[in-house]
C-alpha cells in the first residue's frame, strides 16, 4: 500500500491563474473542503505538494521511496481512488489524455512511465477556474456525504425557517430566528462557529465555513460556497469563496470564483450574463488571450489579496489579478493586471511595500501572520510581473 501522496502543480496550473499564482492547484477550495483535503479524507493519508519552487518554503514536499504523485487538478472519489491504489511502481493512470497519477521513485519518472492504465470511470478535472463554480454543486455533495459518515448534525434551532431535509449543522454554528434554510434544490451545510444573521435567505446548495458569516438579509442562491472567515451579504449566486475574504455589504456576485484575503467594497457588481446571451470569453494566461468558457454565465475570477472600492462595476467575464486595486465609477477592462492600481481610466502598478503593509494589516485582523516566506512569495510575483511589463 502506498503511503506517501504527493499532489502535483501539471500543465493545468497555468490555465488556473491568477488563482494558481499563490497556492498549489491542490490547495484550491470546490464544495465544502479544498482538493488536498478531500484526499486527505478520502485515503486517511497525509499529502504534500508538488508546485512552484517560490511557493515550496510554503507548501514544502515530502519524497518517500515510494509515492503516489496524483494530478493536483483531480477531484478524489472512491472510484478514482481504488484506480490509483491498484497501480504498480511504474504504472501510470490517464483519463483520454488527461494524466492522473504515477507510482513511482521520484517525481521525474513521470513523463518516463513504463505503463499506461485507463481510467473507465467519471473523471472531475479542475483544468479551468470556472469549471469551479460548476462543479460546485456536485462537490457540496460529495464533501457532504463524508461528512456524514463521520458526525452527526447539530439540531436546527428554534424559529429558523426549515425547508427540506438535507441541512447539516456544525457544533458552535449560530442561526438566528427569521433565517430560511431551503435544501430542497440542494443541501445546505453549515460549518462551525459560522453565523447565519437573522433575515437571511438561502437556496441550497451551499457551503458556509467555519467562522463565516452571513449578515442580516443576505440572499443566497446555490451551488455557493464561503470558505473559512469570511463575511458575506447581499446577494450571491452559484459562487465559491476561497476564504478569508470579505464581500460584508449589498451587492451581486455571480457565478464567480474569489481567492482569499479579497474585500468587495459596498455595491460591488459583477456582471455574469451579456445582453448578447453570447457565450462568455475569459482571459487565459497560458495562452495570453481570452477563451471559450462554453458558458452563458460567468461573473468575475479574482486572485487574492484583490480589493474593489464602493460602488465597482465589473463586466462579464473579468479576470482580476492578485494584488490588484479597483476602485472609480465605469466598468474597469476585464483583465485586471496583476498588482494593478486603478480602474476604467487605467491601471499603474501597486507598489510592492504598500500592498504588503496591506496584506500584514488585512491578515492580523484574523490573526495570521505576514511571514517572512509569504513576502518572499509575493515579492517574487511582483518582480516577475515587473520584469514581464
């Protein structure tokens, strides 16, 4: 049996920016729980990464004399799983042409693989950031199926509206009387020390994480997910929270995808459907143009560290970088820059000390550290974008 895992940065990454710059593929949220720990439940075992050399001080690697390196962009399931763990060393799993997983010594036997192995199964591949949001649902459901078989669920307290069956409650979470709770399209899952405030309204699925919060009246349209601390209203729509970000006031947000540490300043609205009904295109880094979502809905992908002043418009379909500081009246172009400054009539560059001393103050507001090896991390991205201007 192998016990070693390794999650892989493949080909993927590239297509995942600005999402991927700051964190492994693995490390992306979709359900309730990011990649790397579905495979942590899923097989009782512990993971590393495989990714970006200025990420691995961050996100360091463990090598064994065996291991399993499985591709980072893979969504686990049981079925997938007994695939992997019936491989032999040298044998390697594909999906059509999409790679899977090695055994192998080392991380450069990959490409060298002796044997390939087909895959007949479902296979769910993050290749894309909206593929995030449309999958969230399926997610929702398989994360909580897990969740299921290890815990029970708290009760639903008095004078909360509860439609369906399929609501699952964290110990410590908080819903406040007036709150309506319908899981009929779609189970809601509640995490713990989350606050629900009174007048909320929520259309499962969604995934509220732990410490989150939604705030009086909020409207929420399913499959959502809000990660961990963060704090949400208005109205949102099929979209995933990475964590740690705030979008607190009034506002819509759609069919999105926004890392951590973002703040949507009061009336942010993201546009996630043309006046064309025209399918929506999508800047892809990897290819250095916009592509194809397939798609008639598709809102606004934001990196983190990301920040929209009051009352930011932004179009269908825009890519907002890292670092990146949007604020004035008029719809901003829809590939933001990555630590850009400005908005409709511009952008110039954000200045690397003045985002950090953001980012320090922004993250002890949830008491985490600004390290040393974080800097480092974003130091090198704002080098790299620099020298690429």
């Amino acid at each position: 049996m192998i016990q070693n895992i390794v999650l892989v940065d493949h080909t993927e990454r590239d297509h995942l920016l600005p999402l991927t710059f700051t964190r492994p593929v693995a490390a992306m949220r979709i359900g309730i729980f990011t990649l790397a720990e579905k495979w942590q439940h899923l097989t009782g075992k512990a993971v590393s990464f495989k990714t970006q050399d200025y990420l691995s001080k961050l996100f360091p690697v463990s090598i064994s004399d065996q291991n399993m390196f499985i591709n980072g962009a893979v969504h686990p399931t049981k079925e997938l799983i007994l695939a992997i763990e019936s491989l032999e060393e040298g044998q390697s799993l594909f999906k059509d042409d999409v790679w899977i997983a090695t055994i192998a010594t080392s991380e450069g036997e990959i490409a060298s693989t002796d044997e390939v192995i087909d895959f007949e199964g479902t296979l769910v591949h993050i290749d894309r950031s909206w593929k995030i949001f449309q999958n969230n649902g399926w997610a929702i459901d398989q994360d909580l199926s897990w969740i299921r078989s290890q815990r029970k669920s708290e009760p639903i307290p008095a004078g909360v509206i509860a439609i369906g069956e399929h609501i699952f409650v964290e110990k410590g979470a908080q819903i406040q009387p007036s709150v309506v709770l319908n899981s009929e399209e779609g189970p809601i899952y509640i995490g713990a020390n989350a606050i629900v405030m009174e007048g909320s309204m929520v259309r499962g699925a969604l995934a509220l994480s732990d410490h989150s919060q939604l705030k009086m009246g909020a409207k929420i349209y399913g499959p959502t997910t809000v990660g961990p601390h963060s704090k949400v209203g208005g109205e949102v729509n099929n979209s995933v929270i990475f964590g740690y970000t705030n979008k607190a006031h009034d506002g819509f947000l759609g069919n999105s995808v926004i890392g951590e540490w973002c703040n949507l300043g009061a009336d942010t609205n993201t546009s996630n459907l043309k006046n064309t009904y025209a399918d929506v295109k999508v800047f892809n880094y990897a290819l250095g143009r916009s592509e194809s979502t397939g798609s008639q809905f598709c809102g606004l992908i934001m990196g983190d560290h990301a920040k929209a002043g009051i009352n930011t418009m932004f179009n269908t379909g825009t890519v907002c970088g890292v670092f990146a500081n949007v604020f004035g009246g008029d719809f901003p172009h829809r590939n933001i820059p990555d630590f850009g400054w400005g908005g409709a009539s511009g952008f110039k560059n954000y200045r690397l000390a003045d985002a950090l001393q953001v980012a320090e103050i922004v993250m002890a507001r949830r008491g985490i550290e600004l390290t040393k090896e974080r800097a480092e991390a974003f130091t090198y991205l704002h080098e790299s974008f620099r020298a690429e201007k």
